[in-house]
C-alpha cells in the first residue's frame, strides 16, 4: 500500500494535466445514465482531493474539469432523454425497474429547476433527472444555466471533504489513517445490513402474493402438509402474507443457524476469519474512536435494554394487550435462557482481550436483536405502506453498531456476533410466527414507538458515557513484557529499537528520537520548570475545539498519536520562537523492563509544531519536518539527566537517551554528529 501510494503521488506529480482528464472522467462517468449508477463517484473524489490537500494537483484545476465533466455527463443523459424520450422506458433497465425513471420524474414535475440542483447529491437519481428533463423537452436556455450551477457547487462540494483532510494530514497523521478506516467499514457495514434488510424486505412484499399462492398450491397436492399449511396460512386473512414472509424467513435462517453452530462447535477454536479481523481490528485501534466505539458497545448492555423493555411492557399492561404482553416477556426470558446455556455449552477460546464473562453468543448482540426485532413484528403491520421496513431497518443498524463495536474493542470473536445475530434472528420469527398467528387486534403504535426507542435513546446517552473507562479497561490487550539489562540498553542494544514511527504513508514517518529509562516525573519536573506544560489526551471533547477559529492557537488541542495502536503516555509542549510554533514531545511505554530494578523503558520523539488554519475554520498543529530544534530545547530542559546523544544506524538519525532511574552511570560524551537527517529517511 504505501509503494502504491507514493507511485500514485508520483504519477500526478508528473502529469498533472492527466491527473486532471481522470478527474473529469470520475466526473462524467458519475453523470451519464445508468453508468452514473454503478460508479463510487464520492470515494473517488475524496481521494482527489486529499491529494489536492497533499499539493499534488492544483485545486481550482481540479474543480474545473470535475464541473466540466459533470456537466458534461449531465448533458449526455439530457440528449439521450431528448433523442429516445419515453423510448426509454420499453428497455432495459428501465421495463425491468421503472422506479428509475419515476423518482426522477416526480421530483423533476414538482419543480424542474430545484430537480436539477437536488439531483446532483442524491446518488440514485443522480444519472436520471437530466434524462428526465430530456424527456419532458425541457427548453435549454433554463436547463444548460441550472446545470452548469449545479456541476460546478457539486464539484467543489464533494472534493472540499479530501482537500481539507489533505491540509490537515500531518497533523492528523498520527491517528487519520486508522481512524478513517475504522470509520469506512462501520459505515460500510451499516450500509450493507441497511441494503440486506431493505431490498430483503420489499423483494419479499413485492412477491410474498404470487410465492404463497404457488407454496398452497403445491402444498395441496400433499394431503397431510396440505391440510396444516391450508389451516395455517388462510389466504382470507389479512395477515396471511406477512406471516408466510416471517414463516419462510424462519425456515431459511434456521437452517443457516444450525449450519452455523456446527461449523462453530466443530471448530472447537475460532475461526480463520475470526483471527484475521481480530489482529485487523487491533491494528486499527486508535484515541479517537476507542473512546465512541466503547460508548456504542456500551447500548447493548442490560442498563440500556431494560428501561427501554420495561417501558413497552408497563405500555401494553396499561393498555390492556396481554396477547403482546406475554409474547414480549417471552421473547427476553427464553432469550436470556438460551443465550446462558450456550455459553455454558459452548466453550470456544475467548480473544486475548478478554479475561472472562464473554463468549459465544454474545449475550449483548442476542437481546439487541430479539429486543428490537420482535418490537418491529409488533408495531411493522400497524404502520402504512413501505414504512413498515422502518422498523427492521433501525433493528438491523443497532445490531450492527453493537456488533461492530464489541468486534473492535476486541470483545468478541466475529462468529460471536454472528451466532447472537442470527440466534436472536430465529427466535423472534419464531414469536413473531406464533403473535401474528393469534392477534387480530390493531393497535395505535405511534406514542409506543415514541416511548421505545426515546427510552432507549436516553439510557444510551445516560449510560454509554458512563460506560467508556470500563469498557476500555476491560478489553484492553495485554502487553507481553520482556527484560534487559539496563547497561547494554544503554551502550548498544537502545539501536536495536525502531528509528521512525511508520504510519500508512512512508512520507509521514516520525522520528523515535528520544528514550527514557526511570520513571516520567524527574524528567516532567525539569522539562514544567523549563516553560513546558503537560496536555491530557485529546478526546473528541477536547478535538471539537479545533472548530472554534477565534480561540488563540495555543488553546487548539494537539491531536494524540499512536504507536503500535496505544496513545502517547506522556505529550507536552513548550512555547516556540514564533506565536503560530511549539515544541512538543511524546512519550509511549515499550514492554521492555531494564534490570536489575524493573525500570520501564520509554520511546517517543520531539517535534516542531506549526499552527495552521484550514479555510478560516478549522486550527490544527502540523508537524514540521525538521526535529532537530525541538530535540535541542528537549535536551536543554532536561538539565542535569544524564543524557547521550547519537545517531541511529538505520536512518543516521540523532537520538536522545535520558536516565530517571536511582543508579546514573557517568554521561557518554557528546559527540559532534556528522551526520544529518537526510529529507526522505530509509525504512529502518
């Protein structure tokens, strides 16, 4: 990845006028119809526009030939509507799925100008509406001035994202990467459980008529099967069609399940897949999404869950629903049941992570899906229409925000998640079977919605916050330590530790320039009497101050960093020359002990920070590329530590060793370095 990276930096570097025809064929490809469909237009114009933010390719240029192409694409479509008109609707795609054309189409009646600037950032209509206006012979002199302004705001809209993320790249170096990729995929598993549940649900109601005809016609030739379906599923009653679409979901899911729990079983370990996102997972952790992602694994806790299932029952006690009532307490004991004799059964190797109480299924992910799924079976067929996929739908993104959560504080095993999901799943067809076979009433569901989920919603936030420091510390992952002794650290074996900090750029390598054996408070005593102060990790309370542009740049936050997926134990900072300038230097714990006194042995590197302001809104602290300043003021402050300086073999980098520590050896003497960072180090 980073060779590609840096290859592709190049590339443009290079041939910045080719960059720029890409740009605009993203662009086209976004806008022409039914390509526009099926191309990842926004990723990909995130990504220019970091690289604009990178300096690799001139802004203004980019947003000219990403408006030139769209509107060039949206002319394309506009003539294909014009040429063929309602021709269009007699092939495919569109005989097959005439909604592409309709939601354009009634957007564009209520307003053809408004159709055209909304269009261009809704994705799925995004391709159409130009066609549309095609089609309705919209005249030009109104189209070509709507569509040239939409383009161009759409241009500079969808590249702003990258380019200001591009800007801030060194300073958020230390955390961006994983934070952006762990970000991606809890967005990228939301949209995928959003999609299964959305387009499962209306392919079945669009086709659970003609499927239980032809089930109770084939069922009839069987005189016993025949008889039960018949008695079952009356093709007179309302609720016929949606209890055949949970019955045939239940009998498909059940069957996954048990397929499931023998793969799992008969493992007796966790799976490939599971160790893989596992070590994944651990890669990725980070400051500023540890801290969210353990409140969101926190809503799946019994603190949450009860409130929020106390208030549905004390509701349909009120109201007098004890039809409702019994198949609610039903569905969270036989879960909970269930859920406990798995675990005593089922013995599978907890992640390292985990100490104990933890395991398969998740006991978390099982109610949170038979908690809201059976809540959606209760009030979906009360609700109009295509609302009624509502409901599941917010079932399946809670589910998946807590599976995902717990996957990544390293609380579960991926098949953990995956056997609570679809354990919780069957349960609830299930009850969801045996309720719709036996109610008939209606019941009004809108102040029972309005009570579930704003319950839920308030314990959320009540407890998530509450829950942050547990949960980290819970599932915090071991640190296997090993020992020296404390003189060969000091003469040789401090070369053997890694020079720079290597990120997903090798560009944005920071140097590991200081080492610290003893303890951090005599080297924080001396560095505070020498101007510098201590700043607490940066949380996202501390890093929303970034957004406030009129505050001095000495009250903006420095972002933390990571090393080997753990924030610096000790960052502080010191006033430069310049108002817009500090120093700062970060310290991160190594699991190597010193002997003979178990002294803890530290890393970390010095920097030179300069204030910045991305388009007058957003104040960061970007690092500077040369170190050896900072490293001076650091080896001043120290005093009177004893200290050495040297340069490390692997980049002739210069690098700082400090003792804290009761016993002081006799400081090396200084040595001239003849030897300068060079401006692209080598990987060590």
């Amino acid at each position: 990845m980073n060779s590609w990276f840096d290859g592709l930096l190049d590339w443009f570097t290079a041939h910045p006028v080719a960059a720029g025809a890409v740009v605009f064929l993203i662009a086209l490809s976004d806008a022409l119809i039914l390509v526009g469909a099926i191309v990842p237009a926004l990723p990909l114009l995130i990504g220019v526009g970091v690289l604009i933010g990178l300096g690799q390719l001139s802004g203004p240029y980019a947003v000219a030939c990403a408006a030139l192409g769209a509107f060039v694409g949206d002319g394309v479509s506009f003539w294909v509507g014009r040429r063929w008109g309602s021709q269009l609707r007699g092939h495919w795609p569109f005989s097959r799925y005439p909604q592409l054309l309709e939601r354009g189409e009634r957007l564009f009646r209520r307003d053809s100008v408004k159709a055209i600037f909304v269009a261009r950032y809704v994705g799925p209509i995004r391709p159409f509406v130009p066609a549309v206006a095609g089609m309705l012979h919209m005249p030009l002199r109104r189209y070509l001035p709507a569509s040239a302004a939409a383009a161009l705001s759409w241009a500079v809209l969808f590249l702003l994202p990258g380019w200001a993320l591009g800007q801030a790249y060194d300073a958020v170096a230390a955390v961006a990467g994983r934070l952006l990729i762990v970000l991606a995929l809890l967005l990228l598993v939301l949209a995928l459980i959003w999609a299964v549940v959305l387009y499962s649900y209306r392919w079945f109601a669009a086709h659970a008529d003609a499927l239980l005809a032809r089930a109770l016609a084939w069922s009839r030739a069987h005189p016993v099967l025949g008889r039960h379906s018949v008695a079952i599923f009356d093709p007179n009653r309302r609720e016929t069609v949606p209890l055949a679409l949970l019955a045939a979901v239940l009998l498909v899911l059940a069957w996954v399940l048990f397929g499931f729990l023998a793969l799992v079983v008969g493992h007796g370990q966790p799976l490939a897949l599971d160790l893989w996102l596992f070590e994944l997972m651990h890669s990725l952790r980070n400051p500023l999404a540890d801290r969210p992602l353990a409140a969101l694994a926190a809503i799946g806790d019994a603190q949450v869950l009860t409130p929020a299932t106390l208030a549905v029952l004390g509701y349909l006690a009120w109201r007098r629903r004890w039809l409702a009532a019994g198949h609610w307490l039903a569905a969270i004991a036989f879960g909970l049941a269930l859920t406990a004799w798995l675990g005593a059964v089922i013995d599978i190797p907890k992640p390292p992570t985990v100490a104990s109480g933890f395991g398969f299924p998740s006991i978390a992910v099982t109610m949170t899906t038979i908690i809201f799924g059976f809540f959606a079976v209760l009030i979906a067929r009360e609700l109009p229409g295509r609302d009624r996929a509502w409901p599941y739908l917010v079932a399946g993104a809670v589910v998946a925000v807590i599976g995902f959560a717990r996957v990544y504080l390293g609380a579960h095993w991926l098949s953990d998640v995956v056997g609570g999901t679809l354990l919780g799943v069957v349960w609830l067809l299930i009850l969801g079977v045996a309720y719709r076979r036996r109610s008939a009433r209606s019941m009004w569901v809108k102040p029972l919605g309005w009570m579930f989920y704003g319950v839920f919603a308030l314990a959320a936030l009540w407890h998530g916050p509450r829950a942050v420091d547990r949960m980290l510390s819970q599932f915090e992952a071991p640190i296997s330590s090993a020992s020296q002794p404390l003189d060969a650290w000091w003469n040789e074996t401090w070369r053997l530790l890694p020079a720079t900090r290597n990120e997903f750029d090798d560009k944005q390598r920071w140097p590991l320039d200081v080492q610290l054996a003893g303890p951090l408070q005599p080297l924080v005593r001396r560095l505070q009497a020498d101007g510098w102060r201590l700043q607490p990790q940066a949380g996202w309370e501390r890093a929303l101050r970034l957004l406030d542009a009129g505050v001095p740049p000495q009250q903006h936050p420095v972002l933390p960093a990571t090393l080997d997926t753990r924030a610096e134990s000790l960052l502080m900072l010191k006033p430069g020359p310049r108002p817009d300038q500090q120093y700062a230097l970060r310290l991160w714990a190594t699991p190597l002990l010193l002997q003979p006194n178990q002294t803890p042995l530290w890393i970390g590197g010095a920097q030179t920070l300069r204030h910045q302001s991305l388009f007058g809104l957003i104040g960061i602290w970007r690092p500077l590329a040369d170190a050896d300043a900072s490293l001076d003021v650091v080896r001043a402050g120290a005093g009177d530590l004893p200290q050495a300086l040297s340069p490390h073999p692997a980049t002739g980098l210069p690098v700082l060793r400090l003792r804290t520590d009761q016993g002081v050896l006799a400081p090396e003497p200084q040595r001239v370095m003849p030897v300068r960072p060079p401006s692209s180090p080598p990987s060590p």
